[in-house]
C-alpha cells in the first residue's frame, strides 16, 4: 500500500506492507535509525516518536496509519545544527549511558516542557514512566531534563 | 523480531462505513482502535485477523466527554489522556481519573482508546470494573440501529463481550446522580503494569445513608467486573466501619483470582477486601465533600 508520511518535515512516499509497524518503517524504509526498538512487549519506549506531535510507542503503530500524518523522530530535534536544550541537557548532565534509550527519552522529554515549561521531579518522573533505562538509574535523566528546562530554546522543534 | 501475520488495511471513513466493512469482510475482519492491545497480540500471533479495519480516522467524530442532559457522554475513540486530563471526569466521576493515572503509562495513554479498552475485555482491564461501579452504559451500533445495554452486561467473559462481529461500540453514557461520590484503588507490580487487584466504589449518599453503590473489581476471576453481594451490604445502612468492612468482606468472598507471576490467590483475594474497603472508604468522603 502506498503511503505518504512527512518525517520530519520531508514529504516520503513508499509502497509498504499493511502489517509494517511504524518503527520499522522509520528505521529499514524510511533509513532514519535514529529512533530504537527495544522490545515486542510495548514496554520498554525506546520507539517512541511523535505522531502529529504527540508521543507514541512507534512499534506499536502501523506505518499505514502515519499515511498522511506528520512523524517527528529523535533527528527532528535539532534545527539548523543547534541542539535542542534536551539533547544540550543530556550532554550537560550526563544522561546517557549506552544511549539506547535515549531517542525516546528526549522525545517525550521535548514534548513534556513544550506542554509544562517548568515540570516538577515526580512530574518528570511520571512523564518518563513508560520508557526503561538499563543504565543511569533514571537520576541523572531527570537531572538533563531539569537542566533543559533551565535553558529554553531559542530555536527547536518545538519553536 | 515479532511481526504480525499478513492481513488487508482498510480504513472506514464513517461509522456506518465501518459497520459496512465488518459485514462485508465477515468474522475474520477487526476493528482496531488504538491498537495497543490488538497490535501486541498480533505481533504474538495470538490473533491473526484477515482484515484490519482502523477506526482512528472516526477521532474526530468519537473522541469526546460532554455533559447532555443528566448524563455525561464519552466517544468510543477518545483517549485514556483524554479522559485523564477531562474537567468534566474529574468534576463527576472521580473514579475514572483515579483509574486512568495507574491504566498504562503516559505513552501508551496516548494512544489507547476507551471503546477499544473495554471491547478488549481483558480480565485484568481497569475501566470495565470502574464503568461497572459507576453502573455505566454502552451504546452499540449494528447496520440496522443502535441499542443501549449495561456496562456490566458488556462483558460476558475474557476477551469476549455482547458486541456482535458486525457491530461497533461507539459511546459510554454515565448518569450524574447528585450526592454521589466514587474511588478507584489499585495495587501493581511496578508503574505501569496491570493490576494485581483492583477495586472501584461508587456510592450515593441520602443524609447519613447509602441509597445507592456500585461496587467494581478487576483482575480478581470476577463475573461481570462487579460485586452485587458488597453493594447490598452498603444500600440503606449508614457506611460505618463495620459495614464498609461487612461489604469488603463480601466482595472478596465472590473473587477468585488466578495464582501467577503477580501474586498468589489469597493475597489477592486479601487485596479484593482492603481495597474495596477503602475505595468505599473514599468514595463516601468525596460524597459528602470530605476529600
Ligand atoms: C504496556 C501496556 C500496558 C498496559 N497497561 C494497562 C493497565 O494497566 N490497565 C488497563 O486497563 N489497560 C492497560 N493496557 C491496555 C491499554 O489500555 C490499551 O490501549 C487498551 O486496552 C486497548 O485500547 P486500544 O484502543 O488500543 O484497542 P485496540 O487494541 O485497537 O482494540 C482492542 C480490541 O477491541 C476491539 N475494538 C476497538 N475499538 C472498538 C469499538 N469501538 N467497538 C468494538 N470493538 C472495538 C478491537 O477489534 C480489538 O479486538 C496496557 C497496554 C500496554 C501496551
Ligand atoms: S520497542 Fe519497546 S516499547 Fe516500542
Ligand atoms: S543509557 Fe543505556 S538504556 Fe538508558
């Protein structure tokens, strides 16, 4: 089935299978490996991604349901070559480790300060609550995004 | 890497033309709503539709919360943050907010849907044993009209509800009764997770006494998702402690959890009573405006 999906403002179209699962579309179809999947389970939110700008575990999504709908990944981030506080606030703080559960932190991470510019710790912690992390122990993740939220952008994604 | 079995994608563009598809395409074709429980037992290959019929461009005619008359209305589509983050949710039935801050996590809450959460069935699903409480009401669509059944009549057993393969859940309906007050209590593993146990309480106080319950439990072998036995021992007695206890009593006495990895059968089954003790216990604060 043909499908049209803007990923990341680019207009994309392919021919794919209905039973595709967005984030293999975004990864092997579309090549944008940026975003990870971590499981068969819906748990782990390495995959997540925004449809129409709102986070969704990608793996559990079929890529004929993003056909004609707006896809922002992890590379959707950065504008013009300058991270988004988030990515800058990773950096910062340390919070990542392996960064394989990376992608889908700083996703919901952008998407949480765009609706609440100043999030509470539990507020943070809640947000993040469906994405796993085998390696920081969450502390210094919580630690980046309090960090961004201290330096808005100037540009980004959410601008 | 876990891929479900091939099927053909239609997309319905209105109710009826949804209906239309599921009598065309026959038994072997679904609905999918948010796709959060069809998709991950496809991937497991423990449902294998020929046809998948995706309601998600309906959201924009069955994804709502709104007050007609005495009675609030909820579209099928609309999302568990949708009714997480509804004034009108937290105004009326405080129960529902309760449930949805502990049903998934914010991501999957993006996605879920309200009509396909309770079409799923799951024993262990939280908001059939809260519309239970709640004493609900589901609208059921079919190519020759509409009818309107009990939230607890929904379910007929495991995965297996009153909707008929040619028929699509399209709205909940919830009376406002006033001096009524509600409460959901839920005991998981780890955030996130499904219950081990769960209990919802609904209550409508006159003065002192308790004129009307629900009592809702889930994940705990429950017929129904509800326990009339506890809402008797409510209904016309003040709800002091020895009746609230008297009617967590009862409702555990109904449960008959399975043994697995959340925990064994009689510590859920202890669950069944503490927590419908103090669903209750809050239920009736919230009635008489002692939060
Ligand atoms: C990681 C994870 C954790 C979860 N934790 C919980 C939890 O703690 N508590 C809980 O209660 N739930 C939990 N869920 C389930 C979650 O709430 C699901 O999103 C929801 O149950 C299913 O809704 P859906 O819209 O995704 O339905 P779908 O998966 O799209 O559909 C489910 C079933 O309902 C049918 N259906 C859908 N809509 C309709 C309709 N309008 N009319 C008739 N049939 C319909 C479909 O054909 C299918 O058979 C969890 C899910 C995941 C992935
Ligand atoms: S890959 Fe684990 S939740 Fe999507
Ligand atoms: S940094 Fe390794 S899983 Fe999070």
């Amino acid at each position: 089935m043909q499908i049209n999906v803007n990923l990341n403002g680019t207009e994309q179209s392919h021919d794919v299978e209905p039973r595709l699962l967005l984030v293999h579309y975004i990864r092997d179809v579309a090549g944008e490996t940026g975003t990870h999947w971590g499981c068969d389970t819906s748990n782990c939110g390495a995959c997540v991604v925004w449809l129409d700008d709102v986070p969704v575990k990608s793996c559990t999504v079929l890529a004929v349901m993003a056909d004609k709908h707006r896809v922002t990944t992890i590379e959707g981030l950065a504008v013009g070559g300058v991270l988004d506080p988030v990515q800058q606030g990773f950096m910062e703080c340390h919070g990542l480790q392996c960064g394989f559960c990376t992608p889908g932190m700083m996703m919901t991470a952008r998407w949480l300060l765009d609706h609440n510019p100043n999030p509470s710790e539990l507020e943070i912690r809640e947000a993040l609550s469906g994405q796993l992390c085998r390696c920081t122990g969450y502390h210094n993740i919580v630690k980046s995004v309090q960090w961004a939220a201290a330096h808005p952008a100037t540009v980004g994604a959410s601008t | 890497m876990q891929t479900p079995r091939s099927f053909e994608y239609e997309r319905a563009t209105s109710v009826d033309h949804a209906i239309a598809l599921l009598e065309r395409l026959g038994p072997e074709a679904r609905l999918v709503a948010g796709g959060h429980s069809l998709l991950p037992m496809m991937k497991l290959r423990l449902a294998a539709p020929e046809h998948l019929i995706d309601i998600n461009p309906l959201v924009a005619d069955l994804s709502y919360v709104r007050v007609e008359g005495n009675e609030v209305r909820i579209g099928a589509m609309t999302r568990h943050a949708e009714l997480l983050a509804s004034p009108i949710i937290a105004e009326h039935f405080a129960i529902l907010t309760d449930a949805e801050k502990v049903i998934a996590d914010p991501i999957v809450r993006n996605r879920g849907t309200i009509g396909g959460s309770i079409c799923q069935a799951d024993p262990s699903e939280d908001l059939s044993a809260a519309f239970a409480a709640l004493k609900a009401s589901v609208l059921i669509r079919s190519g020759t009209g509409e009818r309107l059944i009990s939230a607890r009549d929904l379910h007929v057993g495991p995965y297996e509800t009153a909707v008929g393969p040619a028929e699509m859940l399209t709205e909940v309906r919830i009376a406002i009764r006033a001096g009524s007050g509600s409460a959901y209590e839920k005991v998981e593993r780890r955030v996130g997770d499904w219950a081990v146990a769960a209990s919802g309480a609904w209550v409508q106080m006159s003065g002192d006494t308790v004129a009307d319950a629900g009592i809702g439990l889930t994940a705990l072998g429950v017929a129904h998702f509800c326990s009339p036995e506890a809402e008797a021992v409510l209904i016309g007695h003040a709800p002091t402690a020895e009746v609230i206890a008297a009617a967590g009593a009862a409702a555990a006495s109904i449960t008959n959890p399975p043994t697995d990895q959340r925990g064994p059968s009689d510590y859920k089954r202890h669950l069944a009573d503490i927590l419908t003790q103090r669903a209750i216990t809050r239920a009736v604060a919230r009635a008489l405006g002692r939060n």
